[in-house]
C-alpha cells in the first residue's frame, strides 16, 4: 500500500483516481504529498517522502533543494488551471476597461427614493472604454500567459509578448498576430494593460519595478495573477500615488495594498474552478501513481526526464549527483550482487542525475544488500526497487 498525504483542499474527483492501493492521510511516513500552495519551507520532508506533486503551476512553496537533497521528486500539473487564470484576467480586463468596481459599488449603495438618480442621471460618471484596438502586454507567454494573449486578440486588442526563456511547445500555442518584444520595457511601453505570468524564482523577484513602471504610459492598468514580489508592490504603490498606474488588480494582498480604491485585490483564486481543481488533482495522482509504480519521469521539476517501458521483473531507480563515474559505481554493485542488467537508461538535469536499471532476476535475500550497497555510494540521494504486483 502507497501511503499518500494531502494538503489544502483537493478536489475529491482527484483523488477518487487513486487506486485501491493508495491510503490517504493514514500514515507519517508518506511515499507521496499532493498538495496546493501550502508552504512547505519550514517543514523537514520525510526520509519515506519519495514525490512530492503540487496540483496547479507554481512551485515556489516547496523547498526544492532540499526535496533534491532528500531524493524526493517534486512535480507540478502543468496547464492544469491556466484556463481559469485566463478567464480571469480577461473578466478582469473588461471590468477595468468599463470602471466596473466602482459603478457596481454605487449602485449597491442606491435607496428607493434615489434609484432613478442614480441609474439613469448619474451613469455618465461611469463611462468606460472598450478593449477594441487597446494594447495588452503578456510578460511570460507559457500556459497561463499563451492563452490571455490569444484570447485578448479575439477582443480585437494588439498585444505584445515578452518570455526571452519560450520553450518550442508553449511557441506552437502563441497565435502569430502576437507581438515580439525584446524586453520588458519594449512590451509596455505603448500597453494600456500590463499582466505578468511568470514563475516566482530568485530571476522573476520585483521584475516589475520602478524601472518597468516609469517605462508604462500615464493610466496604465496593471495585473499581477502570478505570485506576490513579482510586482515590487513598494513600486507599484508609488506609481499609484503618483496616477501613473490607474488600477492595480492583484490576487496576492499585503498590507500596504488595502484600503485602496485604486487597487483590487482577489483572494488568490486565479486558479480556483471546479475545472481547475479537478483538472489539477487528477494529473496530480496520475502523476504519483505513474513515479511511484515505474519510476518513470516526465517533466518534473528536479529530475531528468526518462521513460523507460517497464517489462522487466524487476526496476531498480537511482537518483544521484550529476558526477562523473556514478554509472559505473552503480553497475559494479550490481556486478558483485551477480546481477544481469536487462536494460538500463540515465540521464541528467543541472546538478542532478538519475538511473532506471532493469533486471529479470533478483534473490530477496540479497535485494536488502545490494539496495544497502546503492545507498552507501556517496552521491546516492535515493534508491528504489519496484516490481510488478
Ligand atoms: N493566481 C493563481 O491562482 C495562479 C497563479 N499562477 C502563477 O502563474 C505562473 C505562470 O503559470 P503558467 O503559465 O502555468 O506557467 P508556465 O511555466 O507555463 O509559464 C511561465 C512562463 O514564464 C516565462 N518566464 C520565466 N521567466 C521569465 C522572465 N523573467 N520574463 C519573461 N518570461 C519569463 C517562461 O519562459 C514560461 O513561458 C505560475 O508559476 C504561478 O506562479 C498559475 C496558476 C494559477
Ligand atoms: O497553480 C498555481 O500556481 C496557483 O497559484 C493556484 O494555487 P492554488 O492551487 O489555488 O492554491
């Protein structure tokens, strides 16, 4: 029985994928965490916790160094809600584009006695503008940032990409009418809306700041649907005060956000549909099931990917520093172990390798030493023997 632990709500379609040999919530010694945005930065991950699988894109709430460290492997659901953030950000769009807050509030404040004052005298107060041929620039064109900008072309708006890092398959997703900049100030230079979908790394921290925002016309409305620090909110707020931002819509809040009529902040729900949420649960256990049962890998976070049909008996996983002679210290306990390798694939990401070895053979008795053998390499962060049920 694999032992799952869950954090935050998952979607119980999600979960309703596992198999009858996963228990959730039933040990301390998980094999697996599927969580959401919990923060996992001051916990000590389990020596037992073997993946770690986050149900929606950002995984800056994980300690991925130390998930390496620990041999875990740390996957996200990419795509899995980047529908839901777009049909946000364009709700969102609309409503900045029609001062749509600020009328609806006015008229929910309404009396009998003044209801046709405020209906009919008082709506020119709350005359909009139409996103028809306005400018939108997307920085970071991936799941989320790919479909805002095609969907914002079907509005009729020009829109202008920034992403120096594009992989070849979120390029396939950009209609060609999308708009190449090389830089961020290219992008917004000419936009009357700005939104970020970028991952939070050490690289995207205040990549919105005061530099960015001078570079933005006077008026212009900013959208932060990624993470908090991605806008320097210190930033953006004196670019409010000063009118050179109209409105700043956000769905990560701080204190010097509130209170503000000029700044909308939504209780992180870009990715928090009922789509989403079973979307991302479900690729979630697949993916555990998937890790846990074969050992193969595709698109994690920290691990290679590798993808090796699992026919064997047998399947030894190895996740090790990316050194040289590894591979050959590995094979050589198999060798004193008097074992015949079947197949055997490697491969490497940054700092960390990994090994799927398969065998037909195996004496029990011997597994325990030769898994003992594995482990006291040093560059060893963790090993794995699978079979068939
Ligand atoms: N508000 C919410 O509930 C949600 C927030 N998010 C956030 O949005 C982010 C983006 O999500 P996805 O589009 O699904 O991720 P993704 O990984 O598909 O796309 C991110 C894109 O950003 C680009 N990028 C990275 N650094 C960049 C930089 N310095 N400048 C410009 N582009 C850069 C990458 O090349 C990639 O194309 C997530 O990492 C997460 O933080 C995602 C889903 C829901
Ligand atoms: O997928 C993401 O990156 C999100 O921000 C969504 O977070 P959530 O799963 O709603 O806590």
């Amino acid at each position: 029985m694999y032992q799952v632990k869950t954090y935050n709500a998952i979607a119980q379609a999600g979960l309703n994928t596992f198999t009858k040999d996963y228990a959730l919530n039933q040990s301390d010694q998980p094999d697996a965490y599927l969580i959401r945005s919990v923060n996992l930065h001051q916990e000590t991950l389990p020596k037992s916790l073997k993946v770690i699988a986050r149900a929606g894109a950002g995984v800056n709430n994980v300690p991925l160094e130390a998930a390496t460290a620990n041999g875990t492997a740390v996957f996200n659901t990419p795509g899995s809600n980047a529908n839901a953030v777009k049909e946000l950000v364009i709700a969102l769009l609309v409503i900045a584009s029609r001062n749509l807050m600020a009328a609806a509030s006015y008229s929910a404040e309404h009396t009998e006695a003044d209801v046709s004052q405020r209906t009919e005298h008082d709506k020119t107060k709350f005359n909009g503008t139409e996103l028809l041929g306005k400018t939108l620039a997307v920085i970071g064109l991936g799941h989320v940032g790919s479909l805002v900008a095609n969907a914002a072309l079907s509005l009729g708006m020009n829109v202008i990409g920034y992403d120096p890092y594009l992989s070849a398959d979120a390029a396939w997703n950009i209609a060609k009418q999308v708009q190449r900049a090389a830089s961020i100030k290219d992008a917004v230079k000419d936009a009357d809306y700005v939104t970020v979908h970028v991952p939070k790394n050490e690289d995207t921290l205040h990549l919105i700041s005061t530099t960015e925002l001078n570079a933005m016309q006077p008026g212009v409305n900013l959208f932060n649907y990624s993470r908090i620090g991605i806008v320097d909110n210190a930033a953006a707020v004196t670019a409010l005060n000063a009118g050179h931002v109209a409105h700043y819509y956000t769905d990560f809040g701080e204190p010097q956000l509130a209170n503000r009529q000029d700044v909308t902040v939504t209780p992180h729900i870009g990715g928090s549909t009922i789509e989403a949420e079973v979307n991302g649960a479900t690729q979630a256990a697949k993916t555990i099931m998937t890790y846990l049962e074969t050992g193969n890998v595709k698109a994690a976070i920290n691990l290679p990917d590798l993808n090796v049909p699992f026919n064997a008996a047998y399947r030894f996983t190895v996740i090790h520093e990316n050194v040289p002679n590894m591979v050959s210290q590995i094979t050589s306990k198999l060798a004193t172990a008097n074992l015949n390798i079947a197949t055997m694939a490697n491969a490497a990401k940054d700092k960390t390798a990994y090994t799927i070895i398969d065998v037909d053979d195996l004496d029990h008795q011997s597994s325990q030493q030769l898994i003992d053998a594995l482990n006291a390499i040093p560059a060893v962060t963790r090993v794995r023997l699978l079979s068939h049920n």
